[in-house]
C-alpha cells in the first residue's frame, strides 16, 4: 500500500466487489437521504423573523381559526439543506441531454432570469394605473410584435398560461366566430391520431365532439381521410406542424384549402414552432390559429413543470373574438382594454384568466428573442433539425426509425420493432438510459407508433455530447441484442431509486403526508 | 451565437454523416410557397451587454411597488419573500427540469410536490390538494367544471364578492362547456345571498371569503344550504396568507377550496406566473384537475413518489380527461413550498397577524380623512373605501404624486356602479410612513 509519512493511504486500494452493498444510513456518497419536512419536528420553528403583532381585531371574532394547521418550520439553514438534498434527486437539462421529444428541453440562458428579476418587472401590480407601467406594456407590444412577424400572423393573444390553455383559447374564438356567422351547429373537431393528449380535451372541454384522422404511412395527415371527413358540421381541424412523428406535413397548404372550403378554421398546435422558427411562417400555410409555448420555442424554463406561457397568434378572421385584456397602442402611448364588450374588445370571447398573462415568461422570452435576432432564430430552427436527423442517421442502422425514409424535423422518432424478442421494452430501454446518465426520450407518444421513442435533443447539445449520446445508445442497442436483459429489466441501478410501483400508488392513494403514522407501503 | 454549441465544421461533418449536401436538403417537405430564404424583417443578434440595456431601459419604464407607498391588492399581493426562495428555485435541478415523468430521476421535484400537497391541505383545510393549477382564477373556473361533473348539473351560482376577473375565468369555460351562470350582484358584504339563488340545478356555490372587497365571511350557513340542495361548495380565496389567522374553507364546509398562491413565496410579476392552490374532500379526487404526487415504494421497497391517478388525464384519456392541462405551475408551487417551510406555522400566523394589523392601521388612518368613508366590515389586509369622486382619477392623481393607492373597483368591474369605490391593502411590507404620505396627500389633494 502507498503512504505518505503519517500514514494516509494515497492510492486506492485494489478494488473489492463491495459495491454492490446497502449503506448503513440509506445515503450513498453525495447522495443525502432526506425525509419530508413534516418529519424533521419543526412543528414550533421558523425560519423567518417577523415582530410579534397585536391580537386581531375583536370585528374578526368567530371567524378565527381555532385549531392548529399543523405546518412545520425550518430554520435558515435546514431549510437550504432539504431542498439542495432533494434537487440533487433531479435531472436537469444544465446536467446532461434530456432528449424528451415534444417537450424542448433546451438550455435556458442566465441572463434572462435575472432580467425577468428586475424590479421594474418583477415588482409591479398588474392592477397599478397604466400611465406607471408603460415599460411592461412596451414589452408585451414588442413580445407581440416579433411573435407576428415570426410567424407571419397579424394578431396575437398574449394571456394564455400554458399551451393547452392556449388551444382553449384558439377554440373559443373559432367558436365564437362560428356563432358570430351563424354556424353554432357546427360541433366537430377533427384531430389526427398522433395529436397530443391536449387536443381532444381541449376540443371536448368547449363541448366538441372529436373525430380522428387517419394517418398515412408516412407519418402525414390522410387527405383522403380529412377531406371524406370534413363538412357543415366540422368546426376546426387541429394538426401539429411539423407533428408530432417529427414530421413537416408536406400537405399543409392543401389540408388549410380543404378546411377553409369546407367552412372550418385550421387550429395549428405550435408547440413544435421551435423546428421552423425563422425559415416558415404558419401564416403562409393557411392557419387561422397556432399556440406557441414560450417555454419551448423561446426557451423561458420548464421549472420541474411549469409556469409556461402559451399565446396564440390568430389569422383576420380570429383575431376580433381574441380574448380580453388587449393591447393598444395609441399617441397617449399603451393601453389595455380590459372588458370584453368595451370599445376595442366588442366582439372578444371573454377572459382567460385573472390580469394579463405571464409577464415572468414574457420577459424571458423576449430576453431570448433579443439574443438571438432573426439570425439566430432561423439558426435555431437549423441546428434543431440538423441534430435530430444526425442523432437518426447515426441510430438508424441499431435502432428502427419508424418513418425511414426522408428527413425528419427537430426531433426522430423510433419504434420498438427493433427489440423484438430480445426481451426488452421501450421502458426498460429509457430505464437503462438512466442508469448511462441521460434522461430518456418521450416513451409510448404518438400513439401511432408501437413503443415509440421520440428523441428531441434540440440545438443547444454540441456535437460532442450527441456523439456521447449515440454511442451510449448503441452500446444499449447492442446490450440488449446480445441478450444482456438483466442490464434492463431491473433498471435503473444507479439512480436515487430503483424503478417505482406506479400501479400501488394508483391503487393506494396517498397524497399526503398525514400526522398519524401510516403503515409502510409494501409492494404487491 | 452564445447558445448555439455547433461549428460550422461541425454542421458540415454532420450533413455528410446524414448523406445531405446542404441544411436546405431537410427542409424539402415545406411547401416551396412558404420557403423563405433569408431571416425575417426583426433585428440581428444581440450580446448580453445589448441586451440588458434594452431591457433594462424598458423597465425603468414602470414604477415599482418598492419604490415608493403601495397598496395595491386584489388578487396580487406585495409580500416580503426570503432571499433564500429565490436562491432555491434557480438551481439548475428545479429550474431546468420538467414534469416528473420519469420518477426515478426526478425524486426531488415529486417530494416537493407531496409536501407542498400537504401543506395546501392543511391551510385550506381540505383533505387532498393537486400539484397547483396555473394560478387562482383558472383553478376557479376548473372547480365549477369539477362540480359539474360530480353532480351532473349544470348550473354554478356566484356570489357578488367573487373578483370580477375570477368570475369572468369561470364565466368563459363554463359557457363553453353549456354550464349557466348566475351572479349576484357585486355587493360587499353579501355572500350569503346566494342562498336564495340556490336551486335543484344547482351544482356549485362559488364564494369568496375574504371576499373581493376584503370582507370576511363565515360560509357555514352557505355550506348547509348548498349541501341540502345537492350542491357543492367552492370557496375561493385571492390572499393565501389570510389561511394564518382565519377559518379554513374546509372547518367551515367547502367542498373545493380555490386559491390564489403567489402571496406565499411568489412576486408580483404584473399578474403572472402564479400558482393556484386547488384542494377538496377526498371523495371527489377522481374528478380532479391537474396533476396528482403520490406515494409509493420502489423495486427495493424504499419510499418514493409518483405522479398518479393520471388515468383522468390528457395525456391518457384524451377527449374523456377531466381538463386539458398538462403544465402548470410547478416552480411556483416550489416557491410557495420553500416560503411555507421557512414560514412553519409560527411564522405564518405572525405574518397574518401582522398583515391584518398594517390594514387596521391603514383603516383607522383613512377614516380619520374627511369624505373617506371605510365599507367593507370585517377584513384581513384589505378593504373597501368610497373615496370624494371617482375612484380611477384620484388614484392616477395620487400616481403622479409617488403613491399607489389601490385598485379601483371600476377597473374590475366597470358595470357595477362602484366608481368611487377603492380597494385598498396593506401587508408586512406597508411601513407606518407610507400610510401617513397617503394621508396627507389625501388631505392635500381632497382640499384643493
């Protein structure tokens, strides 16, 4: 063994199989274990210094809570430590490639974090007079200005919080417009297969009935199909462009020419905008209304979830049934016209929410577009759709592509028609690409595809690393071919925790920690 | 381009290994009508440098809450948040993940997620809460929806202290969905009139307590009355730290209670991101919107969580889900979490406590003005105030003079006849100063 002179061992020794063994605390390493907060007996500390207050007013009495709320505290410092301990339990795009196709997982630049965190933006009422807020109205003039220009549409509704908020909101004003002409018979929403799950719901949460697309075996809306199915009774059709196969609908002018001739409006779900940003404009392929998620083609973060944003541009048509609060802009500068009804807004759909839409998001976005340019914007869309279709070049031969022939958009899609008999599923494919240290791609969606995998590596990953991610992935590939099923069926092995029993937690609900002690749960 | 990692010899390498000769070769499935072939009519790149003094000339633009006397509310409230909030939610972990679909490795945010379930049980009082909602209002508008499916009516009822954008939220997807709405008329201290409203086919009782005007209200009689009627009971609330010093939704009977969130742990922002706090009786949870965290136990047996009951989702049920959300507002939600742990219970109720004590300090320094009268009766940080004229002008009056002065009805609900009736609040962040300059500019103003 090799020492220095005090005796500190300075190399290790030969490795012993003792990996494998549990530790005598549950943490491993950098690894903390980490229980709830309701278990830390903080149940009298805080972790905030207020004055004491005087007791409430005696106007307040019998409206007075009576018991406890059973809420613990932290101090400062425990409290940093929990919620490091736990966000070292999370992948993140700032760790590794986190391909989840649909989703854009691109990196989220610093700068506009800490613009969205001046105070000029972040520590303003949305209800303060119009006359002292004018740089926030600026900006949504300008966030609203790019937006049209970029995809060629001369109105946008800002306020959508999300994007199927967003389709919500594109609904509601193809269903006023329909009612607005006369045409409130029309009920119908025809939707492809591969749509998102958003689709249909928002369609039948505003009272449509939906009726699928076919599809053809390229991956592209069925003409045939749509033009059979369209008529007086068909509202809207929404289809994803580029779709949800990674693929451009090469018959997009024509499937806005039959909907249009059939007296329905073209909903365009965006949330793939990010592939063609700057290069084509929906606008010039016939659709009266797209969403756009701020949080993937502008990049504001995804925030294990959330917020998004998710305005809509609307076509000439659309855009006098958008709904309230508006933008105007006139020589006393800008202003909101907050009523539905009201001079400006007579003919809007009513409100979406509470205040104007996400102003935090609006900034980030805006930030990112301002770096980026128009130049930069259209590079984006580029190395997008270069970096998906290198990762499907260099898979195509280990893994099967599920629509192999032609390019593919920002992102590739695969079956699973590849891994027959060797025993191993899409899930424990993604499960195994845990254990490599890479988030899997989105699994079984489109359901068109049987055991898709649909990787989106997007256009901030450097060569480099998507070389490290494909040979990862065609070392698995060949894994799994060789018969090593045990690598797979069990993984992962080396995350915070093993794979998880999602059928009990549906069985069993427990959506709260409760101050009785519960007995364990046990897998069945 | 900063953000753009590729080389022009990496592209050109890369095009080779896909068998294209130019980046225009994977293009060819657009139309050649929509082709274009030079960048849109929008400014080139920008350094961060140029970026930050754009964008920081914009906001020199608006006057901030801190600058000066502020007391603006309803619905959005300027609350201190510790710097350690803020430093938490921008860890690269929470701020660049996304929703937990892959539990192993998303551990930290479904944990967060459980104890923030919990936290927002135990505030309102209810027995489940979901994983937020986008913000209060729309979580408003997803409870009616809720409500009209558990009962199979179609019909909600909401009293006159519902903020009028919440009702407007509801009044939208409701309409949609051919659920008729009945609201009374906007009152300030009248929640109980929507007993009489109440019908056979009635689904839902939407309230407010504290209501738009800051009027607190004990709904229990409401409650009785909904439930003998079949009807649920939907308890919205726009100031979640009122949960520290006043009876929660559920000890008074609700069925859903609603929140708005940002109070706790959250800006500003002009009105968004928020985080809607969403939480009901445990019977209904299969009708829940949103996300669900949930316990369970991994391969090894250790505890771990879960999204689950997603079979009333989007993204398995389609057209059959019981909403179409699928983001929504988890580092909001994480926000709130963070704040609401440092908080604990101790803290919470000193910040109640001295919220409700700012506004009786407000109160009393608004009565004492000639020609201010205070309407609103029993209220938390918030109330109600007929001011000398209209409302709108003097608070653009009192702009220009360096103060906020609150919001004024009108600009909610401009039908209502209420033009000099202005919402006023004070929290923690009001300093005994910032009520004196209003008085005395009140004075100043209302003796010109």
């Amino acid at each position: 063994m090799s020492m220095n002179n005090v005796g500190r061992p300075t190399r290790p020794e030969t490795a012993n199989d003792a990996g494998g063994h549990e530790t005598l605390t549950g943490g491993r390493g950098l690894l903390q274990d980490e229980a709830l907060i309701f278990e830390l007996n903080g149940w009298t500390k805080t972790g905030v210094d207020l004055p004491d207050a005087a007791a409430p007013s005696s106007d307040l009495a019998g409206l007075l809570r009576s018991e406890p709320i059973g809420l613990p505290g932290l101090s400062e410092p425990e409290a940093v430590r929990h919620y490091v301990r736990l966000s070292q339990k999370n992948h993140a795009i700032d760790l590794a490639l986190y391909p989840l196709g649909s989703c854009t997982m691109k990196h989220n630049p610093r700068l506009n974090e800490k613009m969205a965190r001046l105070p000029g933006f972040s520590d303003i009422h949305p209800l303060q007079p119009q006359s002292t807020v004018q740089g926030a109205l600026q900006l949504m003039d300008r966030l609203a200005h790019w937006l049209k220009t970029l995809t060629g549409m001369p109105a946008v509704a800002l306020s959508p919080k999300a994007g199927a908020h967003g389709e919500l909101c594109g609904l509601l004003a193809i269903r006023a417009a329909h009612e607005a002409a006369g045409n409130g018979h029309r009920k119908t929403v025809l939707a492809p297969t591969s749509a998102h799950g958003t689709n249909p719901a928002t369609a039948a949460f505003v009272g449509y009935t939906v009726v699928e697309i076919a599809q053809t075996e390229d991956g592209r809306v069925d003409l045939k199909d749509l033009e059979a199915k369209l008529g007086d009774h068909v509202a809207a059709i929404m289809v994803t462009n580029p779709n949800t196969c990674g693929l451009f609908e090469r018959d997009v002018v024509e499937i806005a020419r039959l909907t249009h001739a059939a007296g329905a409006y073209f909903y365009c779900d965006g949330a793939n905008f990010n592939a063609i940003v700057g290069r084509v404009r929906p606008g010039d392929l016939g659709v009266d209304a797209m969403h756009i998620n701020l949080h993937k083609t502008f990049s504001t973060p995804h925030g294990g979830g959330g917020p998004g944003a998710g305005p809509v541009v609307l076509s000439e048509a659309l855009a006098p049934f958008a709904p309230t609060p508006w933008l105007v802009h006139d020589a006393g500068g800008f202003s909101l016209v907050e009523h539905a009804g009201e001079a400006g807004a007579e003919t809007a759909f009513g409100r979406m929410s509470a205040f104007h839409g996400q102003m935090g998001m609006y900034v980030r976005a805006y930030a990112y577009m301002l770096s980026h340019g128009a130049d930069g914007l259209r590079q984006v869309a580029e190395d997008a759709v270069l970096n998906a279709n290198y990762v499907k070049a260099r898979l195509k031969d280990v893994m099967s592509p599920a629509f192999p022939d032609g390019p593919c958009m920002h992102e590739a899609l695969f079956d699973d028609s590849w891994l027959e008999g060797t025993g191993v599923t899409t899930l424990d494919f993604a499960k195994a690409m845990i254990d490599e240290g890479f988030h899997p791609m989105t699994m079984y969606f489109p359901l068109v595809v049987h055991g898709a995998m649909l990787i989106e590596p997007t256009e901030t990953e450097s060569k480099q690393e998507l070389d490290r991610f494909i040979e990862a992935l065609r070392a698995l590939a060949g894994a799994a071919k060789a018969g090593d099923a045990e690598r797979f069926k069990g993984a992962p092995f080396h995350a915070p925790l093993r794979r998880l029993d999602e059928t009990l937690a549906a069985r069993k609900p427990r959506l709260r920690w409760k101050p009785v002690a519960e007995a364990p749960l046990a897998a069945e | 381009m900063r953000y753009l990692p590729l080389t022009p010899e990496d592209r050109a390498e890369m095009l080779g290994v896909i068998g294209v000769k130019s980046i225009d070769d994977l293009f060819v499935d657009v139309p050649a009508s929509a082709r274009r072939d030079a960048p849109v009519d929008l400014p080139r790149f920008a350094g961060e440098l140029d970026v930050e003094r754009e964008m920081t000339a914009l906001a020199r633009r608006n006057r901030s809450a801190g600058e000066g006397p502020f007391f603006c509310g309803a619905g959005a409230y300027r609350h201190h948040v510790p710097a350690t909030v803020d430093h938490i939610i921008q860890r690269s972990e929470f701020l660049t993940s996304y929703t937990p679909y892959q539990p192993e490795i998303a551990q930290g945010t479904l944990q967060v997620l459980f104890e923030f379930q919990t936290q927002v049980a135990a505030l309102t009082g209810m027995e489940v809460a979901n994983a937020s909602l986008y913000d209060g209002s729309t979580g408003a508008a997803e409870a009616v929806m809720m409500a009209h499916r558990v009962t199979r009516r179609s019909k909600a009822v909401m009293s006159g202290g519902v903020h009028p954008h919440y009702v407007g939220a509801i009044e939208t997807l409701a309409h949609a969905a051919g659920v008729e709405t009945a609201r009374m008329p906007a009152a300030i201290d009248a929640e109980d009139a929507v007993i009489a409203a109440i019908d056979a086919d009635t689904a839902c009782v939407v309230v407010q307590t504290p209501n738009v005007f800051g009027t607190v209200t004990d709904v229990t009689k409401i409650a009785e009355a909904a439930h003998a009627a079949g009807a649920l009971l939907i308890v919205v609330t726009t100031e979640a730290v009122s949960y520290g010093l006043l009876k929660s939704p559920g000890e008074m009977g609700a069925d859903i209670a609603v929140a708005e969130g940002q109070s706790i742990g959250n800006g500003l922002n002009f009105g968004g991101p928020y985080v809607g706090l969403f939480a009901c009786k445990e019977k209904f949870v299969r009708q829940m919107p949103g996300r669900l965290c949930g316990e369970t136990v991994d391969a090894d047996g250790k505890r771990g969580f879960v999204l689950t009951l997603s079979t009333r989702e989007q993204h398995i049920r389609r057209d059959k889900a019981t909403s179409n959300i699928c983001t929504n507002s988890g580092l909001c939600a994480l926000a709130f979490s963070i704040h609401m742990s440092l908080l604990g219970e101790v803290g919470l109720r000193k910040l109640a406590g001295l919220n409700h004590q700012k506004a009786l300090a407000l109160r009393d320094a608004l009565a004492a003005v000639p020609g201010y009268e205070i309407l609103t009766p029993r209220f938390f940080n918030e109330f109600a105030v007929r001011v000398p004229g209209n409302a709108a002008e003097l608070v653009e009056t009192l702009a220009s003079h360096g103060a906020l002065f609150g919001v004024p009805f009108s600009r909610l609900d401009a039908s209502a006849g209420m033009d000099d009736v202005l919402l006023v609040a004070a929290t923690e962040t009001t300093l005994d100063v910032d009520i004196t300059f209003l008085t005395k500019l009140l004075t100043k103003v209302v003796g010109q």
